[in-house]
C-alpha cells in the first residue's frame, strides 16, 4: 500500500478531501486537457528547464559539472514544482517512460545537491555558500526549498516512493532548527514554506513543522520584523554584489525586469507602471503591514498574498483558532468581493505584481496566473474550513477562466500575465525569465482530483461537476460514485450510485449560482424540491445499488454588468455562460473594433456549439453579429485585439 499523508484528518475540517487515489478523472473536457499536459507539456517544460541552465544548477551544486549559476536566485523552486507535477502523473501512469527518466534524473540531482544539513538552494551554494539565509526578504531560500517540501510529500503519495521524501524531511527539520523565537527571528519574504511545513505535519506527524509554520505566520506584520528584514537585505545585497555578479553576468538577460509579463509593451498602461513601481518595496507588499489576524483585506503582492492566507487557513483547519478563522473570512470576502476580477484573476498592477484599491481593477491588468492558482488554493481551505458554498464557487470561477486560459491549445506557450482587454501586443510566450506559472499550472491539473468531492459526517459532497469516478464510506456502505458531466458547455450531469448494499446518507450537490433553473430527478421519477442557486441541495435518503441522479443546470448567456463602484466598466457588460467568461476577439471578428463595438443587450444572444466548443453570438447598435468565445481560449491565432468588457446599449 503506498504511503499516504491524506490519511490525516485535520481536527477542525468541516468537509475533508477524500483520501488520495479514492477519484479519478474521466471527463470529456478535462482528461484532454490533461493528456496534453503530460504528453506534450511538461515535456517541453523539461527542455525549457535543462535550455535554460535550471537543471544544469543542480548538476553543478552536485559537482557533475562546472558553471556558473544561470538564471533568477530562485530558479530551484521550477524544478521541484515540474517534479511535483511530474510525480502526479506518474501516479497515474507509471510506464510513462519519457516522463520517469526526466524525473528520476532530477530527483537524484536534488538529493545529491542537498547538503548534510538539510540546507538545499543552489544559487547560495553555487554564488555565496557562506551567505545563506542572510536575505530572507528577497532571495527566496524558504520559498524554494517549500517547493521542494511539496513535492517530496507529493512524490510519496502519488509513487509511494521515499527517496525525494527524506530530502524533504531533511529539510524541513533544517528550516525547524534554525528559525524560531529563540532562534532567527525572520520570516519569507515570498510565502509558501508555511504551506509546505504544514504539508509535512500532515505526512509526518511531527509537531515541530507546524509550531514552525505558526511561528513564521504569527510573525509576520509584528512591530519592527520588516525595518530589520530590509536593513539586512540592503545590507546584503551591498556585500554579496561584487561576489556574485561578475561570474553571473554573461548569463543574465541585459535588460532584468523587476516583474516580466505576458503584455508587451505597448499594451501597458504608463500609469499602472508608476501606480505599480509605488507599492513596492513597502510592508504591504511582503504582507508585513500588521499581524495577521489584524487583516481585513489582501494587499501587496498578489501571489504572496494568497500563499499566506493559505497556509494560515491551513493552520486554522489544524487548529480551529476562531480569531484566525473570522480574519481569514473577512479577507477573503473583501478580496474576492472588491479586489477580484470577473475571470477570478487577482492584481491589478505590474511590477508589485499586486492589488490596487477597492474596487480598482484596471482591464489592462496584471492577474498572473500563479496569483490565480492561490486564490483557487485559499479558497479550497476555506471551502474546507465551512462548507460554504461560495468558496467552491470561486473555485470554478478561477479554474475555468484564469487558470486554464493560462496554456494554448498545443501545450507549447503560456499566459504569465492574464489582462482582460488587449491592443494586439499580448500574447503566450514558450517560456520567460521568471517561468513559475507553467510548472505550477503542471501540478494544478494533476492535482484536481481531490477538489472535486468532499466528505462529511455521513455525507458526500460535490464541489465540482468534473466527471469520473470516486470511492467512499457512507452509511456504513462501501460507495462507488460515477459522475458524468458535460461541463463547462452544457449543463447536463448524470450520478450513479453502486453499493453492495443500501444505505442512508446524504449526497450534497452543490448548485451554482450560474444556474436560474436546475432539475434535479432521482431514479428519472422522483424530482427534487428545494433547490436555490448558490447552495448545496441535500438529497438525504436511503440510497439503493444502481441509484441514479440527473442533473440539468440552465446554462443561458448572460450579460453581466460589475459592481457600479468599478469606474472603468460602467457603462459595459461581460458575456458570461455558466462557469465560463466569454470575450470577443478580433481574429474571430473581421471588421469590427472589439474597443469600440457597443453591444445591444436587447437583442437576443445565441449558443453556437461546434467542435465539442460553444461560442456566443450577438448584434451590436449598430445591427452588426458579433462572436464570443470563451475567455480560457483566446490568444490562440496569435497577438490580437480582445476585450472582456464591452460597450453596452
């Protein structure tokens, strides 16, 4: 049997994932796009990798070769996510033989490279050994070596083998003896080690990563952490330069930017830059403003934000700590109801990479695709924490729109940047300087599995419509639950029930709020009353073998207008159609300026299905038809105009 850290139950989890490799995944929409990520992306992801000097790092920490460092301080962290997500699929198919020799290969680079210590990050061992730690704000070591935590966790689970795992422990035990309150008082300046030492807890029962994990989430915002963290990284980026650069400088891009994008250019905005350039580097922007269960909204960096408030609900579902939980709720709330566009996106500004103000959310906007895989995160903790069906919500939301825009339909190029409007110059690129989202959108996919279902005391819940199949102890029955669903085109889903024996429990459905009108029929005679959009419809009975459930979600075009306080959308409306964001392109629209265009909200808006695909078709005031797509698909005839937000009349 392989290991499994699912296997701990967090005390204070009110709906938990099922155990790993209790789902799978056999659906229509999903299985293709996971089959191009593991047949076609994370294999070029590879050759990025290895391109690009990344693993070439690791060979030469190992003293396999003799180089100097290539790329950004914290490239390490792209090859333990690329080896998470390769661990994911693994798996799933073991005789993915292409796939195995990468990951092997870099998993005997990373244990080799890893000191006795514990201590692993190539870029001090390669530049500065002596250096470590000495710039906790802006070199990154935590947030690497969290990476490499997660994925060692995530090997065992998915491989249920331990050789990654034991460097991860190792690790760990490091970061937990050397930080602390008797110990170095700092914390990340880029958060994820806190959500990577809960991970660890949870795989290991070891106490000593979580009190590490609270510590640096309590310290963070306390009174005089951030001053003492800046005056040592000014202090160190003064010592260590004339160290580290000469050797590095043939390999540096000539012209570093503070914060890369998928927006050229010409698609931005100067006073986004300046407004950008303005919040950085300030205690908002490391989170580092107030203690954290003083918060009320995110601020600063958007990816680092989202990590933090993870990893503490993380802490809250371990813990049940009320103040957190009612601070987490409350920032959640605001972000997501005032700082959070229609697609799930998060950022309005580049180079903080970060939020604006309430309701400041600028069309040219930043939205990495990493910010948006945190937000997908936190919300799944939430989710967790209350069984509220808002969070599952915003889940789809992300995941259909931000999430999956991120990669082009041949697997080869990515969003890092995810803007809701473009002048012709946005486009996916093969790879970037700073190439986080691409591995990270790797392990995303792979990983879906355990948000579709949750459980409760006697319960079985259904976040997310995503076929295939999922095991489970209800009433006392062994259950074996196929889903199949039609999602995100067509609001068709059907459940079957297979036990040896009948039993009562309830099966909790979440019914979104896309849906005007949802039918609900067991059996195909018994209908369902008491459904309302926007919550879980509890189908509470005795269940019998065979057992069946259709589900039909109203999935009719919408146009959606924003809350009035955004100023840079009165006036506009958004195509929506169930979960899914639509926009208008001009590569799908010849003649017609996307910019400009006003459309007439009284004529009707009709569903085009073609290809297994739906696009959206409209007239405009001026009695020209118009076409929608869906956003996650744009961008894939090359640069173009598009907008998400259009004129309305």
């Amino acid at each position: 049997m392989k290991p499994n850290d699912t296997a701990h139950i967090s005390p204070f989890a009110a709906v938990r994932p099922l155990p790993h490799g209790s789902v799978e995944i056999r659906d229509a929409f999903w299985t293709a796009q996971r089959t191009l990520m593991r047949q076609t992306a994370l294999l070029r992801q590879w050759d990025q990798l290895e391109r690009t000097g990344c693993v070439d790092n690791f060979r030469m920490a190992a003293g396999e070769k003799n180089h100097a460092y290539r790329g950004w301080g914290f490239a390490d962290s792209d090859l333990f996510k690329w080896v998470e997500a390769a661990a994911l699929v693994l798996g799933k198919h073991p005789d993915d033989q292409p796939l195995a020799a990468h990951a092997d290969e870099a998993i005997r680079l990373i244990i080799k490279a890893q000191m006795d210590d514990g201590y692993i990050n190539t870029y001090y061992q390669l530049a500065a050994p002596h250096r470590r730690f000495s710039n906790l704000l802006m070199k990154h070591e935590l947030y690497c070596m969290g990476h490499l935590i997660e994925a060692g966790c995530t090997h065992r689970t998915a491989t249920g083998r331990t050789d990654l795992f034991d460097a991860a422990v190792k690790c760990g035990r490091h970061i937990a003896d050397t930080f602390g309150p008797a110990k170095n008082k700092g914390v990340p300046g880029h958060e994820e080690v806190e959500l990577a030492l809960l991970h660890l807890y949870r795989a290991t029962g070891d106490s000593s990563f979580l009190d590490t994990a609270r510590f640096f989430l309590d310290q963070r915002g306390q009174p005089g952490v951030f001053r003492s963290m800046l005056a040592h990284a000014l202090r160190d980026l003064w010592q260590s330069s004339p160290l580290v650069k000469p050797p590095r400088a043939p390999f540096m891009p000539r012209k570093p930017q503070a914060a890369e994008s998928s927006v050229e250019r010409k698609d931005k905005d100067p006073a986004l830059i300046a407004r950008g350039l303005s919040r950085m580097p300030t205690r908002e922007y490391f989170q580092m403003h107030a203690p954290l269960r003083e918060h009320t909204v995110a601020e600063g960096h958007s990816v680092r934000a989202m990590y933090l408030y993870a990893a503490a609900a993380d802490l809250l579902l371990e813990t049940g700590d009320t103040d957190l939980r009612a601070a987490l709720e409350r920032v959640w709330d605001n972000t997501i109801n005032k700082r959070t566009y229609i697609t799930g996106g998060m950022g309005s500004f580049p180079f903080c990479e970060g939020f604006g103000e309430d309701y400041e959310l600028p069309n040219r906007s930043y939205t990495e695709t990493c910010a948006g895989i945190g937000s997908f995160l936190f919300s799944w903790r939430m989710l967790q924490a209350g069984g509220a069906p808002r969070f599952a919500a915003q889940m789809e939301r992300t995941l259909y729109n931000t999430i999956l825009g991120c990669m082009s339909r041949d697997g080869e190029r990515y969003f890092y940047s995810n803007p809701l409007v473009s002048h012709g110059h946005t486009e996916r690129r093969d790879w970037y300087d700073v190439p986080c989202c691409p591995p990270n959108l790797a392990r995303t996919f792979w990983s879906l599995e355990q948000f579709i279902y949750g459980q409760s005391k006697n319960a079985l819940w259904v976040h997310q419509y995503i076929g295939g199949s999922a095991r489970a102890c209800l009433g006392g029955a062994d259950a074996r639950i196929t889903m199949r669903s039609d999602l995100p085109f067509s609001g068709d889903v059907h459940l079957k029930i297979q036990m040896d024996q009948p039993a009562r429990f309830a099966l909790k459905l979440r019914i979104p709020e896309w849906s005007g009108r949802t039918h609900i029929v067991v059996n195909k005679t018994d209908k369902w009353l008491g459904i309302h959009a926007g919550s879980y419809a509890t189908l509470d009975r005795e269940w019998k073998p065979g057992d069946e459930v259709a589900i039909t979600f109203a999935m009719e075009p919408a146009a959606t207008v924003d809350a009035p306080q955004v100023k840079t959308n009165r006036g506009r409306i958004a195509v929506t159609r169930g979960p899914l964001v639509y926009c208008v392109q001009g590569a799908d629209n010849p003649g017609l300026d996307v910019h400009s265009m006003a459309v007439d909200t009284a004529a009707p808006m009709n569903v085009i299905k073609n290809d297994g695909k739906a696009s959206i078709t409209g007239s405009t005031t001026a009695g020209q038809s118009f076409t929608a797509i869906p956003y996650y698909d744009w961008g894939n005839s090359g640069p173009g105009h598009m907008a998400v937000w259009l004129r309305a009349q």
